[in-house]
C-alpha cells in the first residue's frame, strides 16, 4: 500500500469518473488509471474531527494490512493536509479495488436461478476470507448482503468481502474482548446485544453468526429473525429462537441446515469457527448428493426490496446507532458512544 501526502498526485494518476456512493463523511466514484486504464473505486473522506480521523485510519490500517481473493483490496491512499490544523487531514483519497458485480442478493434476484451448490460456493467464499481475517486478530463486526459483493458480471465471479469501517484488530493470543455494540439489526449477534454483564465483550465468533444469517436467507428467502418492531426483533435475537419453516426448507439438504444452526448457536464458545466451518459435512458433501433445484427467488425479492426501502430512509448503519435503539427499545444501560461511524458500500 503506498501512502502519499500529496492531492495533487492522485489528479496525476487518475481520472475521476462517476459518483457510486455518498455515506456521512465520505463519497465514492470512478477512478482511472491514465497510464493503465484499471478502472478503481477512490473513496474521497472529508473527516469533520479527531474522532472521525481516528475511525478513517484504522480503517485504512485494517484494510491495508489485508490481502485476500475474497476482500476487497486497498491500492494507495492520497491525503491532503489541514493547513489550519496541523497534524491533521482535510480530505482523504481511499484507492481501492472496483467491485462492478453488484450486491450479493441484487445479483441472486437477477439471475433468477439459484441452488444449493452456488449458494455453498458463496458461503465457501466467505469462510476462506473469515479464517483470514480472523488468524490477523481482525474482525469485521458488518457482515451484511450490502458488504457482500461481486467482482464482476461474470457467472463465475469470485465475490468480495468490503467495508471495513466498523471493523476491529484485536489480541487473540491475548484472549482480548470487544465491548462496542455495533453492527446491523438482523445480523447481530445475542452477545452484542445482551453481554452477560457490562464486564463481557464479544470476539470474532460474532462474524460467524452474521454469516449463519446471511446463508439462512440464501438459501429460503427470508431472514430467520424477522419481528414487526425492532424490540420485537432484538428480543428474537437475544433468545436466538429460529425454525426451518416448510415448505421453503423442504428441499435444502439436511447438511445445510445443520451448518447453519452451529453458526447460528446463542454461546459464542459453542458457536463453530470459520476453519471448523469449512470442515463441515455441508462444505464437504459431493454435488451429486445436493438436491439442485432453483432456490425460490421471489421471497429474497420481495425481502431485498424492504431492505432498499430501509436504507433509503436509514443511509446511515453506525456505532452508537445501534446502542441507542437497544436503550430505547429495551432500556439497555451501557457506556455510551456519543459518535457513529458511517458504514459505506461501494
């Protein structure tokens, strides 16, 4: 990763192109090498304080650190310094990998035909990246659909883990415990949102519980906690109750399922590690014995569709965000965190 202290050097490099994203503090677009013609996302940050400056770095730190087929790459960052406040930047250019494929679930939807053993190669995927991640003492704490994207068009294209914003390095050796509640509702884990008491933290097991959600919906079309109200859904969470409803599950493999639940397991210390997920029956079951009908995607339509509608009002998914709600909801008492952090898909 090169780091340059210069704006006028990322004029030089590149040509900027279309805006593909605007979040809180930051907006992405197109970016070109004039000398390559590589086509790259450059994230341009505008941090309004210390705090944000603080978040944007580690970031930066985390995703620099990173170098897997299944993340999305950091190339180089452009910085221009705040003149009226030394020591400190006015604006920031992030240049990352382009990931033109589109979103998880956009792309199952519109390819109208999805099975088993495609939705196995995308949780596959996934778990390779996590085993990663995880052995660098990082956590990614937002694993969504939305964070889940294609490289490209292709039928075969790989996929690609990004947004790191609410990510965390951590001291596994050290037994280090997170405490911030973050992440997204319907993906979180019960431990972020009841710690057994205000001394307990969470770790990396939290990934594997969002990736259990994520394949749930994958493979039926609808979430498996999924309440009116946001209190409602917490409590669902909390309880970690969920079934496999018929008809929607009747045709996905016994296999299947059962990974799902030790993903989806209320004890994170009982919950299955990415290495031991890879090592499940499921992961492991020869194509022939999977049942490859067309997964219903009608249901992971309409879900997708509520989902946009909830961004559209709600652009914002952020440290802080969450907790409030919790208080709100449920009258959770914690340390508070007074800022949210911007989460941004590209």
């Amino acid at each position: 990763m090169n780091i340059f202290n210069k704006t006028s050097e990322i004029k030089a490099k590149y040509t900027f192109g279309d805006v593909l994203g605007s979040g809180n503090f930051a907006e992405v677009k197109l970016g070109i090498n004039k000398e390559t013609g590589e086509k790259v996302a450059i994230k341009i940050i505008e941090p309004k304080d210390d705090e944000d400056m603080e978040v944007i770095e580690q970031e930066i730190n985390i995703l620099g650190s990173l170098d897997h087929p299944s993340i999305i790459k950091l190339h180089e960052v452009f910085s221009k310094p705040n003149k009226k406040k030394k020591g400190t930047m006015k604006r920031m250019y992030v240049v990352m990998e382009l990931a033109t494929g589109g979103e998880l679930f956009d792309r199952i939807v519109e390819k109208k035909n999805f099975n088993e053993t495609q939705a196995r190669s995308v949780v596959k995927q996934m778990l390779d990246s996590l085993v990663y991640m995880h052995s660098k003492g990082i956590v990614h704490r937002d694993l969504k659909p939305e964070n889940i994207l294609y490289a490209n068009k292709d039928d075969d294209s790989p996929i690609k883990v990004a947004d790191f914003g609410l990510a965390k390095i951590y001291r596994p050796d050290e037994n280090q415990l997170m405490l911030t509640m973050c992440g997204t509702p319907g993906y979180v884990a019960p431990e972020i949102l009841q710690p057994k008491n205000k001394k307990d933290g969470y770790s990396k097991e939290v990934d594997m519980w969002s990736t259990g959600v994520i394949m749930y919906i994958i493979l039926c079309g609808f979430p498996p906690f999924y309440e009116k109200t946001q209190e409602q859904l917490f409590r669902t969470i909390i309880k970690g109750k969920y079934s496999f409803p018929s008809p929607y599950w009747d045709d996905i493999s016994a296999e299947a399922k059962d990974l799902i639940s030790k993903c989806l397991t209320k004890d994170p210390m009982s919950r299955l590690s990415a290495a031991e997920a890879l090592q499940h029956p499921w992961m492991q079951l020869e194509h022939e014995k999977i049942d490859d009908h067309n997964i219903n995607t009608e249901a992971l339509e309409l879900y997708q569709t509520k989902q946009k509608f909830k961004r559209v009002k709600n652009t914002i998914i952020a440290v802080g965000r969450l907790q409030i709600a919790l208080k709100q909801s449920m009258g959770w008492n914690g340390e508070d965190v007074s800022k949210g952090v911007a989460a941004i898909a590209v």
